[in-house]
C-alpha cells in the first residue's frame, strides 16, 4: 500500500503522559491493538505484533514522550523496513490543557517528508479532511452526476 | 491488513495530487480526452497522458475510441471499491483511538482516585 495514507484523531479526557503510556507500553498495546506485542520503546528496535495467527515485524522509529511515537510495519518477510515498502504509523499527542489530550495517528505509505515543501503544504491544504473524505466527495460527485 | 499489487497501484495512483487533481476533472465531467484536460490543469499534456496511464493502470478510469479521439470516463466500481477500502481501515483506527482513550481516560480516573481517597 504504498501510497495509502490515512488520519484519524481524537480528544481524551488524560493528560498526555498517560496517554502516552496507554499507547507505547506493550501489555496496554495488546488492549487496543495486536494480541501480541513484543517492544522495546526504542527508536531502531525491532519487535512483532501478532494478530491471532498472522503478525509480522515492527520497527520502533520516533520516541518522544509524551508528543510524538512512531513505527513501521507491514514490510515485506526479510526485507527492512524503509520507505516505499512498508507502512508508518505516527501518533502525534497534543496537550490541550492540564487533563485533555489531542491524540492524531497517521497511517501512511507514502513518504511526504521527501515531497518539496511546496508540494507538502498543497497536499496539506487539500487533505485537511484527509483520503476517506476525499473519496467520499468524488463518490458523492459521481452519483450526483448519474442521477 | 494484507497488501496486494492491486491496491499498491490504487493507492499509489491517488497518492500524488496533480493525479487527484486530474481524476477529480474527470469525475466531474464524465467522459473526456487528454486533450480537453491538458487545457484545464496548470502541467504539460504528456504530463496528463502519464497520469491518465497510472490511472488506468490502477482501473480508476477507463478509454475509448470515439472516432480519432480516445476518451476517459471513471470506472465507478472501482472508486466505490477503493472508497469502501479507505473506510474500512478508517474505521479500524477509529476502533483503535476509541480503545486507546477508553483505556487512557480509565486509568486517569484510577490514579486521581488514589491521590484523593
């Protein structure tokens, strides 16, 4: 999936410390994410993730607490992960006061950060809403043109 | 979440966004040539007929021959197909945050208890 990118956010009622840790130590992973966690919260540790029987490598890549984690999976069997074969995923955690956290994840295949800047702030302006919703809109379109 | 060549090339396709901007043109106006698009997109008409090829390569539009002019239309399958597919992973994160703050917002509560019994 090269290409895909995906971002979703929410608003929790935590400070970011907490939900820092809610998403970086492994047994509260294995709660809200794969069933099987084993990772060292490393920038450059390997681990795996198991989901049921299927799971595969992780590659710890950004660890700054309490704002910013990110790793890669999804690459290949046998091949490290880089860019182009693999998926990131970054958590971006913004406080919003003492007890509220911004929590936004970015699921994507393709590499924004090698884009000029130019092209970065473009693809920023029009993907506020981000993939779903521009497929959405183009769908929309479509049907409002067959009817 | 399994990867296939198909949806590489899908999402590779909607990636870049002088691509977008092309396949958003040609939603909008159904069937169109290379030609009456290079007139409406601010790049080169080799640069459209490139775009219009990963397109097509992806199955998001499809051509044909109306006498010496190919035209393009969208495959609607094919969006609706990707559309669901988007969604579809969309929604597994949104599962996933809403754990994440469940859980978070639990063992918030939890220690604010034990500072104030």
């Amino acid at each position: 999936m090269a290409g895909l990118v995906i971002e979703r956010e929410v608003v929790i009622e935590a400070p970011a410390e907490v939900v820092w840790r809610t998403i970086t130590e492994p047994d509260q992973m294995t709660q809200w994410f794969a069933d099987r966690v084993e990772l060292v919260i490393e920038p450059g540790a390997h681990g795996y993730m198991g989901f049921g029987d299927q799971g595969g490598p992780v590659v710890v890549e950004t660890v700054d607490p309490p704002t910013r984690f990110s790793f890669r999976w999804n690459h290949p069997p046998g091949e490290g992960p880089v860019a182009g074969n693999s998926m990131l995923v970054e958590f971006t955690l913004t406080p919003e006061g003492d007890e509220r956290t911004r929590l936004r994840v970015v699921e994507s295949g393709h590499e924004l950060r090698d884009w000029p800047d130019a092209e970065k702030q473009r693809y920023a302006d029009e993907h506020r809403g981000g993939w779903v919703e521009y497929l959405d809109r183009l769908a929309s379109v479509l049907v409002g043109r067959k009817s | 979440m399994t990867t296939t060549q198909a949806d590489d090339e899908l999402w590779s396709a909607i990636a870049d966004p002088s691509r977008r901007r092309v396949l958003d043109l040609v939603v909008r106006n159904g069937e169109v040539s290379a030609s009456w698009l290079a007139g409406r997109v601010p790049f080169t008409r080799q640069a459209v007929a490139k775009h219009l090829v990963v397109l097509e390569q992806a199955g998001l539009v499809s051509r044909r021959k109306q006498g010496r002019e190919v035209l393009y239309q969208v495959d609607a399958d094919r969006l609706d197909q990707a559309t669901r597919a988007l969604a579809d992973l969309a929604a597994q994160w949104d599962r996933r945050l809403g754990a994440i703050k469940r859980l978070a917002e639990a063992a918030h509560a939890e220690a604010k208890k034990k500072r104030r019994p």
